[in-house]
C-alpha cells in the first residue's frame, strides 16, 4: 500500500520538476550543450586551404576516369557466375 503511495509522489513530483517530459529536458539542456560543442569542434578545424583544395580534385578526376575506362577491342566478356 506505501510503495503505491510513494510512487504516486514520485510521479507527481517528476511531473512538477519537468513539465515538458524528457523531450522538454533534451529541448532545453542537451540540444543548446551539442550545439556549442558542435560549434566548438568546428572552430577547432581550420577550413582546408584553396591551393589543398585545388590540388585534390586532378587526383579525384583521375580515379573517376580510371574506374569508368572503355573495354579495349581484344576484351571479351566473362560470363556471370
């Protein structure tokens, strides 16, 4: 009979503390704090350099070519297993 009681408390005391449930909590406490670390984290990284970022896409270009290369006259095709 008590424990029914306090938990009865218990829950109206939850209740009054965190109106919004635990979505109101992530809402109001945890969003703001992953935000600033987030931004934190960002400030951390310097952006990549123009001559870094010129510098990498020949080599992209390249691996793109090179996977997308025709068959040459002599290859025939292997049969599907």
């Amino acid at each position: 009979g008590v424990l029914v009681f306090l938990l009865g408390r218990l829950f109206h005391a939850v209740v009054m503390a965190f109106p919004k449930g635990l979505a109101g909590l992530y809402d109001s406490h945890l969003k703001p704090r992953l935000a600033r670390r987030k931004a934190r984290r960002s400030a951390e990284i310097p952006p990549p350099s123009p001559e870094t970022a010129v510098a990498a896409v020949p080599v992209a270009v390249a691996a793109r070519e090179a996977d997308t290369q025709p068959l040459s006259a002599d290859a025939t095709p292997r049969p599907a297993h």
